[in-house]
DNA sequence: ATTGAAATGCAGATGTT
DNA sequence: AACATCTGCATTTCAAT
C-alpha cells in the first residue's frame, strides 16, 4: 500500500469507473502499470468490489430510518434470518450494547415504515430514527496513514 | 423507471465496472442501446456516480462504530463542521429524536477512538456502539416495485 | 457500421533488495 | 543476482457518433 494505491483508491471512490488510462494520467503511469495495480488491489482484498450510486428519492424510497433494535434474548437468530429477508434494509449492523441490531431501512411510504416495525416488533423493542439529512457519506475513513 | 432500467441498476449495483455490451447481453439489448439508457439514468440523477468498495480491515481500520450524538441545543452549527471536519467519520446522518446525530467512525485503534470521542464530547453527548459485523450492505432496498 | 479509445497480453528495460 | 514493477507495442474489445 504506496502512495500510488492510495491515490488510486481514493480516484476510483470518487468514480469508480474512470478507465486506467484516465487514472494513469492522474498518478504518472500507464495504463497497464494501472491495471496491474487494481489487479492486486483486487485479488489481495482490499477492492472488494465496485457499485452505482442511487438516489433513494428518484427510485420511489422518499424516507429512510435508522432502527435500533434491542432483541430479546432467545430470538437473536429468528431475528438476523427475518433482517437477511426483509426487502426493506439497506444496511444491517450488529453492534455491542443493550441494542444488539441497528438497521437502515428504506419505504416508499410511512405506512409501509409501519408494517415494517410491525414485524419486527415481534422480536425485538425498537427505536426509530427518520434520517433527515446525511453530511457524510464517504467510502473509507480520509486518516488513513499513508505508510508503505 | 421500466423493469430493464431496474435491471441494469441492480447489475451496476453488483458491478458498477460492467461495460455496456456486457450489460447489453444480460438485458438483451445491444450496447448502444444500453449506454443511451444509462445516460438518461445519470442526466436525471437516479445515478448519482459510481465508486469502489473497499475492505476497511484490510486497509488499516479494524474497528468501526455507530456514535449517536446528542448535540447540546446552542452547539448545532458547530456540532456539523466539526463532524464534517472530522476525517475519522465515514458516514453522518441527521435524524430525528433525543440524538440528533448518528456518526459511522472507523479508527486504526481504541485511543484513537477515545481520542474522537473527546472531541465529539464537548458538544454533545455521545454513546457509542462497536460494530461487529455488517449482515446486509446493499445500495438501495429490494423491494421496489418495478412499474414504468 | 465505422472510427477512435481503452483493455489486455507480452517482451524488454529499469530499479530495488 | 533476483524480484517486482514499469514502459512500449500489438491485438482485441469497447465506446461513441
């Protein structure tokens, strides 16, 4: 991880389609010296992959939540197996302290946010955020040392 | 919005590094036809961009929290450029209720989380959550219905 | 469908340990 | 000296009009 990864990281989180000839522009390479760059990057595990960005709001999804959800003892596994399936959660974080589950959630509508709790009620007591705005939102972390 | 442009948002979500002819064979459309329709998802800002993914354990950050901030009234303005200042915080999201802020950290070590955590502290009251693991990360919900 | 650009594979060169 | 990495070139695939 040199210098040249990092940069090439933190192109391709701002565009994650930028062919390696633009991104050999942008470090002083080639395109092929780029190639081989990403290739390692990726076969190491540090890409993990790569994604389009959507707005919610142009989809149909106008509301977001945050659900913090505090499950009761015995159904922790009943419960990650109904998160996994419901279509709702864009994000899922199980997370120490008293609540075990923090989801990000996704509706068209409020009453659908409500059959939403509905079910997960039956496992858990929840706690539930409107996401109004979001500042951040961001790939990695902008600290990241940059040490070979 | 018809059922091929969900198509091909789902694919890009996937692979956001699909190339239009490959995108074609999996719509069955040819690949001018694929860029055309893309292009129109990009001008009309359903996709807002493109961006890798990353392994945030493999890039020197082994630990991730959710922080929920509960910002002192008078110290709002304050509370937001100092978050949006912060390089430790990954995602920031404005809700509603008592904890008007929810932060997603990622940090190298424990001090250096103290260390965040002492800054957010003095304008508002912090409680923090260690993620463990992250069962679902998606770009959007799977349940969007798929009318023209 | 045609033109220009990009990706990929390969041989040679460079630089680092 | 050996290994990794870069460059330059050729071929194939892709993008754009």
């Amino acid at each position: 991880m040199d210098k040249t990864n990092w940069k090439l990281l933190k192109l391709l989180e701002g565009n994650g389609r930028l062919t390696y000839a633009e991104l050999g522009k942008l470090v002083h390479l080639t395109a092929p010296a780029v190639a081989e760059r990403v290739r390692k990057l990726e076969e190491s595990g540090v890409i993990t992959g790569y994604s389009v960005q959507v707005n919610l709001e142009k989809v149909g999804i106008p509301i977001t939540a945050l659900v913090e959800c505090q499950v009761y003892r015995t159904k922790e596994r009943e419960f990650k197996a109904l998160v996994m399936d419901l279509e709702e959660v864009i994000e899922c974080y199980n997370v120490t302290g008293p609540y075990a589950f923090v989801l990000k959630v996704g509706v068209k509508s409020m009453s659908k946010l409500d059959a939403l709790l509905e079910r997960l009620i039956d496992l858990s007591d929840t706690n539930t955020m409107m996401i109004m705005t979001t500042p951040v939102k961001r790939i990695m972390p902008l600290n990241i040392a940059q040490e070979d």
